[in-house]
C-alpha cells in the first residue's frame, strides 16, 4: 500500500465554499484551503472550528474530491461536531490538517477493481474511481433507501443497493438487499478473473466484503472508520486489532487506525476482535 504522508500535511484554515445535502442524510462540504494539496484517495483530513467554538478533538473525514486548492468532503449529523458542522456557510471558516495516513494502491494493469461504499464511506471509492477507474472497474454503493442515496454523485457506472426499496427516482435503478451481496450477484462465481475489492464503510459491510474476497480468491483493502481524535497516532484512540505474528500472546496487536491506515489488507485485521468494543459516537 502507499505510505502515509503525514510528513506533507497541511495545516491551515480553510474557507466554506459550499455545505449542502446531497441526499436525505449525507451532506457535502467545499472548502478552499490556503494552497494546493495533492490527496490521494483513501486520505483523510482533521477538521475542527476555529478559536473558543473548537472541539476538544478535531474530527477527521475521507477526502471525497479534491482540485487545486478546493477540497470536498461528505458527512453525516451524527453528534454534536457535525451537528457544528452543519450550521456552516459560505464564506465561514473551519481549520484544517490534511493528507493524513495511508491511501488505496492505484490500478494494476491486469486487475479489475470493485469499488464498494456503503453510507457515508463513499468518499475513499468514490475518489478512487473518478482518479483511476477504467471501463473494467465497477462500483458499488449501499445505502438505507433511496432518499439516502447521493443520485447526482453516482452515475450509471455504479450499482445501487438500497435496504428499503423506497425514493428511488423513476430514471434510476437499485436493488434491494445487502451491497456485498450485490457484487455477489453482479460478478459470477464462475467468472475467475483476479480482482481487486475496495472497500469502506460500516462494519459488518466489511467484514462480509472480506469474507465475499476471501471465498472468491480476490485481494482485498478495507478503508476503516475510526474516532480519529489526532491523525498522528498520540491519542490512541483509534486502535484496530490487526494479526501479527510475531506479537506475544494470541498473535495480534492494536494497530493505529490513522497512522498504520485508515487502509489496511483485510487479512491482515483481526476480524473475531474487531468491532467488539463499544463506542460513544461524537461525530
């Protein structure tokens, strides 16, 4: 995978451009940062507000598009951050660190990518697809209905999977169901061409899009979603337990989700530990 670049990290403020819903729950925010930054996808930025309205912890988000100095992101009101987030508007500013941490491989020549999203971690794929993404790639976006689903962001190129199979426009297609099992479906076990399955969002969508890699003999990156507190592996707290053999004991450690990832090789995290732990939810 590529290394991390925190090295290259820019820190500075950044103006709103543009912060407006995209469907009934993701919510896009533009930014134009003081200078040029080169993200690449499967990167995240840190964003807090500035001066005595800062969060005791910034909050960290997958860089959904970037050009010259204007960067995008794509959230969800969770909790009292992006609910301070959501108030934003033109003109206002928020502070801003970025690239952090570990981005997806670019395209093998001889290895199609599956791309697969699921609410709000469409970003990481998404930009891989616009950055990379040739006519044998294809993606893959799950959502919890169609309202939930950011239509003008996805084009034709991408399936739809949708948990309840309502506010889905007229024009447009989605199946109903798990979009793991989507691929599944779209791509026949028949079919033994080597893959590459790219993936982030919650969970369980992980775990059953490694298990699908795994039965199927494709390689697999998995872009996880931790509470980020710092982007530089201080504060501790995003640790995934991740194998590794020469650890003492059962052959596992905590690894840094933001300074050893966010993306990691699904084998390589140890899925019977992960997701365990419980989370208050900040946003």
């Amino acid at each position: 995978m590529n290394n991390k670049s925190t090295d290259a990290a820019l820190r500075c403020a950044a103006r709103v451009l543009n912060n407006h819903a995209v469907s009934t729950g993701l919510i896009r925010l533009d930014m134009e940062l003081e200078q040029k930054q080169d993200f690449k996808p499967g990167q995240f930025a840190m964003i807090n507000l500035p001066g005595s309205a800062a969060f005791v912890f910034s909050r960290p988000f997958s860089i959904l598009h970037s050009h010259e100095k204007v960067v995008s992101l794509l959230y969800r009101v969770v909790g009292q951050g992006t609910q301070a987030l959501e108030h934003l508007r033109a003109g206002q500013y928020v502070t801003f660190l970025g690239p952090l941490g570990r981005a997806f491989d670019p395209p093998a020549p001889d290895q199609p990518v599956i791309l697969v999203g699921g609410g709000v971690g469409l970003p990481p794929v998404w930009a891989w697809l616009k950055r990379y993404g040739r006519s044998v790639d294809k993606g893959f976006f799950g959502a919890r209905d169609g309202g939930d689903v950011p239509w003008d962001l996805l084009d034709e190129n991408w399936r739809i999977s949708v948990d309840i199979d309502q506010g889905v426009p007229d024009h447009r297609k989605a199946w109903q169901g798990r979009v793991p099992d989507l691929v599944a479906r779209e791509i026949s076990a028949e079919d033994k061409t080597s893959r590459l399955i790219m993936a982030c969002g919650p969970i369980p969508l992980l775990k059953a899009v490694a298990d699908l890699a795994r039965t199927r003999g494709w390689d697999c990156l998995v872009s996880l979603e931790e509470h980020m507190g710092c982007g530089y592996g201080a504060c501790k707290g995003c640790v995934v337990p991740v194998l590794d053999s020469t650890a003492s004991g059962d052959g596992w450690r905590n690894a840094t989700c933001c300074q050893e990832g966010p993306v990691f090789r699904a084998e390589s995290i140890d899925w019977s530990r992960y997701g365990q732990r419980d989370f208050e939810i900040v946003g």
